[in-house]
C-alpha cells in the first residue's frame, strides 16, 4: 500500500531522507517545489533548456547538501539554492556570450549593468535572510508563512495554533524589525 506524503510536512520528509538516505523522499520535495525551482531558473536565465538542464543540476546540488545542512524551512532554503545556482550560472558567461535580442530572437541581452543589478539583489536578499534569521521564531515562521508561502492571516493561525490578533502581531513587529536590522546593516555599508 503506498504511503501517502501530501499531507507529510516538508521538515519530516527531509528527516526520513537523512534517515535512509532513499532518493525517493528528496524526490517528494523537489517535485512540491518543481515550479518554484522552474520559475527562479527561467526567470535568471531567460531559457527554458537552460532551466530544465539547471534544475537538474539543482536537484543533484540538494542531494548532496541536505544531508548536513541545517535547514530550518526547505522551501526557503531550496529558492536560495535555486537563486544562487542561477546568478553563478549568469556570472561564469561573459557578457560578450550574449547576443543582443532582437524581435525574432528569443535570447536576452544580460549587459554588465544588469549582472550589476542582479549582485545587488543577491547581496540585498542575502542581507534580508539574515535579518529574517535573527527575528524571534515566531515572528519568523509568520513572515515566512505570509510572505513566502503566501497564505492568509487565518491559515497561519491554523498551521501555527496562534490566534490571529497573534499572527498579525509577529508580522507587523516582524516587519518592523526587519526594516531596522535592514537599515542598521545599511548605515554600517554606507559608513564603510
């Protein structure tokens, strides 16, 4: 009888891959997670086999380093794996690899103001996650819920068991602390 693992939450399947090591739960993750990891790609490298051959290589890359990874929310961590495989993919092409698009082609143009733009808005996600990495769990499991996983007030009081004034609370206060570790950090770069 097969087991059915829609309902098993994404931390315990990680758990039972680290247990016996059988691909098949990895597997389970990777495919809830095949549009996200689909999108980031095709978003970054603007080409669909290029997507397909990347997240391939970004299924291999979470084999690897779930295992001795501490992952606390493997949706986050799997987009910021995606992230990062994509934005190194872009930085090991020169922008003389790429052709300028013109109406007939389907190739875009990355210009070094872009590969500019595009290590700004690492850097800046990357400051952010470390922000949300310092905010009370709550708070943090809130954002995560509301802003990443998009689900409602109401929801994330039924996953989490807080009340909603609760719910609303961690994400108004967690919001408000991440703008001030986000600002902080900001006047510590600009001072340097």
């Amino acid at each position: 009888m097969a087991i059915r693992t829609d309902t098993i939450p994404d931390e315990e399947i990680l758990q039972r891959y680290r247990n016996d090591h059988n691909p098949e739960w990895m597997g389970i993750l990777f495919e809830r997670y095949m549009h996200l990891v689909l999108g980031v790609c095709i978003k970054y490298l603007k080409n669909m086999e290029d997507a397909r051959d990347a997240a391939q290589q970004i299924f291999m890359k979470v084999m690897q380093e779930a295992d001795h990874t501490q992952i606390q929310y493997f949706k986050g961590w799997l987009y910021q794996v995606t992230k990062n495989y994509c934005l190194m993919q872009l930085r090991g092409k020169s922008s003389a690899d790429w052709l300028k698009q013109d109406e007939n082609d389907t190739q875009w143009v990355v210009s070094p103001e872009d590969d500019e733009e595009l290590l700004l808005k690492n850097e800046q996600l990357n400051q952010l996650e470390e922000a949300l990495q310092q905010l009370n769990e709550p708070q943090q499991t809130c954002i995560r819920l509301f802003y990443l996983e998009k689900h409602s007030y109401q929801e994330i009081a039924e996953i989490t068991g807080y009340t909603l004034m609760q719910v609303k609370s961690y994400i108004q206060n967690g919001k408000r602390n991440l703008r001030i570790m986000l600002e902080k950090k900001q006047k510590q770069l600009n001072n340097e």
